[in-house]
C-alpha cells in the first residue's frame, strides 16, 4: 500500500466500547445455548484490525530526530492487545510498506541484515494473520526483501506479483481465514488501495 498515510490512521478514530463488546459476549453465550445441537451461534462477532504504512516505525518516536512522536507498532500493540482481550475473533493484517522507512531499517536492510528484521521480529510478536507486499518492501533489494519473508510467521500476500514468464504469482495471491466458524478470505494486491476481506462461508444461521 503506497500511500504513505499515518500509520496509526486506521487506529486513530477507533472507539473501543467494553459495553458492545460485553453485549456482543452475551448474544454469542446466549446463541450457543439456544442453539443447543450445534456449537455454531447464529451470531458472531469478528473484529478486523488493519495497519498499513507502518515503514519501520516501531518505537513511538522520529526516527530521524530521536524526539518522541505519535507514531509506531508499539502504540499499536497496545491498541491491539486490548482489542484481543476484549474480542478473541479478530483478523489482524497489514497492508504493506512495512520493511523501509526509518534510519532503523535502513541499517538493517543496507549495513547489516543478520538478525531478523525489526519488523518481523514485532509482528510476530502480535500474531498478525497477512501482510500485503507493498512497493517499497522492495528498496534494498530482493535478497532482503526474501530474508524478512522468510522470517515472517504470517504469509506475504499479493495477487498481482508474477516472475517473469510464469503464470503463477510469486506471493500467496490470497488466505482463508476460519475464525469463529466463519470463513473469511483477504485478497490483496500491489497498489491496491485497500484490501479486501471476503466473508466466503458462514457455517451458521446468519452473519451479522
Ligand atoms: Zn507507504
């Protein structure tokens, strides 16, 4: 994703309400019991958490300046652990962009590219389920693009990504997702704008 927007853009409006979520506990208590033969509820509540843009930035601050600044993973993490705990469905993804950026992954990426990329490393840490490979995933070479693939727990998608001559996509072109019994798909590709999640199948009465 190229839009080089706040990372936190996609948190920043975010409202978490323990209310909702208590509810939406109650409904999904309450459906599994009526239901009774099944262990599929008629309603299921599934949070999708998305980041993009996030270009290195890892600790709250300016890379650049060493100043503190509302920005980085770490913010996020705080943001998306509480989401967990308030919400065991969530589909966590990236959108890309993720590996350039700041003076951090520029020295891992140019200087010295042993250990795990930075970003991998934290991302890992929080369980993310996709990332979207943005365009600048790209800035130090393939090499090392492949090595922070390869480190990453979660896959690399794009739908749109060939090697020259071959009819199949370099990267996983999509994932299906079962969370709650519903099957969700994400599809991505390069200079897309947004990711599309997909609600593919519902193994139950109905989605909400
Ligand atoms: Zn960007």
């Amino acid at each position: 994703m190229n839009a080089d927007c706040d990372p936190l853009q996609t948190m920043k409006n975010r409202k978490f309400s323990p209310f909702i979520y208590s509810l939406a506990t109650l409904v999904i208590m309450l459906a599994l019991v009526l239901v009774g033969r099944s262990f599929v509820p008629d309603r299921v509540q599934i949070t999708i958490l998305g980041t993009t843009d996030l270009h290195g930035n890892i600790l709250p601050i300016d890379y650049y300046t060493n100043k503190p600044d509302n920005r980085g993973l770490a913010k996020i993490a705080t943001l998306i652990k509480r989401v967990r705990k308030e919400q065991p469905n969530v589909l966590l993804i990236d959108s890309g962009d993720t590996i350039q950026g700041t003076p951090l992954e520029s020295f891992h990426g140019r200087k010295n590219n042993q250990p795990i990329d930075p970003m991998m490393l934290v991302m890992n840490s929080l369980n993310y389920d996709s990332m979207t490979v943005g365009n600048h995933e790209y800035n130090f070479g393939l090499k090392v693009l492949e090595k922070a693939r390869s480190e990453a727990k979660f896959p690399w998608l794009s739908a749109n990504t060939y090697d020259k001559g071959k009819e199949q996509t370099h990267y996983k072109p999509y994932i299906v997702k079962d969370i709650a019994g519903v099957r969700i798909g994400v599809l991505t590709s390069e200079y897309c704008v947004v990711d599309v999640v997909l609600v593919l199948r519902v193994e139950g009465v109905g989605v909400v």
